[in-house]
C-alpha cells in the first residue's frame, strides 16, 4: 500500500504543470531592443549552492533561453547590447501528508496508527528565474519565475527543460509585439 500511495504522489507530482509568473516594468516599450547578451562578460554563469550544480542542465537552460531570445526577434551581441539576461536555479524541499489517502481504506488500528504518525512524501520545488535587464539604465524591465514540483531525485531530461524555458518566456514581448 505504501508503495502504491509513493506512486500516487509521484505520478501527482510529475503531472503538474510549470505554473509560471511574470514580471513587466509599467509602460516598458520593447520595440527599441536589437541585441541581448548574458550578465558576467556574456558568458553563462551558474548561480547557486555548489551541490545544486550539473553543468548539462545549466547549458541546456542557456541553449533554450538563447533559442527563445532569438525567436522573439532579439540578436545575441557582446558588451554593448541593449539587454542584459540572466538565470538562476532555486530548488527547495518540501513534503506533503499523504496518510489522508488511508481514509476508510483501513479500519482500527491502522487507521488510528495513521492519525497518530502521519506519512509524508518529500519532493522538490524547483524555481527557475530569468531576467531581462535593461543595460544602459542598469534596472529589470522582465523577469519570469516558473515553478514546478520534482521528484526527490530528479532525471536530466532535456525535452522538459526546454518545454519548462519555452513557458516561462511565453510573456516576453518580442521585437514586433
């Protein structure tokens, strides 16, 4: 049964969406913007605790904000670009009660065992942040924060990266919006 209630939990976790918030400074045009180019002297930098650090997930990220940038129109530059873009990881964990799926299934002393010492399964929450900066007036005009919950030990897949980036910057204008 406990496996069975693992499973639930993990297949209810895996099933949820990126859900992602943006950020827009008030009134900020983005039709003057040709080129972008990333925080620390163009090159992708990792920001975060050392053992959060897995090189292929943070060049993929770079790959598929790079892709984004120039799909909405934005040429990567050098020094002198008009944006400046930067991501970080957050990764957090968290546990949820999951004894409540024992309801009515057992009676006596399994169910007042469950009241008495509740089960919970852990799991992550993943954060990714990517801001867009506007460089000659050094302030944030763009920033979006994605959010999904993950496996204690989460896989490297490729396709969900990219698929998680793409939504995150979904909101950013592009160069004719």
């Amino acid at each position: 049964m406990k496996n069975l209630i693992t499973l639930l939990t993990l297949s209810m976790l895996s099933a949820c969406a990126v859900s992602v918030k943006t950020y827009q400074k008030p009134d900020q045009s983005f039709e003057n913007y040709e080129t972008w180019c990333w925080l620390e002297g163009c090159e992708v930098t990792y920001q975060g605790p050392d053992y959060l650090y897995d090189q292929r997930v943070v060049d993929e990220i770079a790959n598929a904000v790079a892709f984004n940038m120039y799909q909405k129109g934005y040429q990567q530059g050098d020094d002198s670009s008009d944006l400046v873009v930067n991501f970080f990881m957050i990764l957090e964990e968290d546990s949820a009660e999951v004894n409540n799926l024992y309801s009515g299934t057992y009676q006596g002393e399994r169910e007042w065992l469950t009241m008495m010492y509740p089960e919970y399964q852990k799991f992550l929450k993943g954060s990714l942040v990517i801001d867009v900066l506007d460089r000659q007036k050094s302030e944030l005009v763009w920033r979006s924060t994605a959010v999904k919950y993950l496996e204690m030990n989460p896989i490297y897949n490729k396709d969900e990266i990219w698929k998680g980036v793409e939504k995150a910057m979904k909101e950013l204008p592009g160069k004719s919006d």
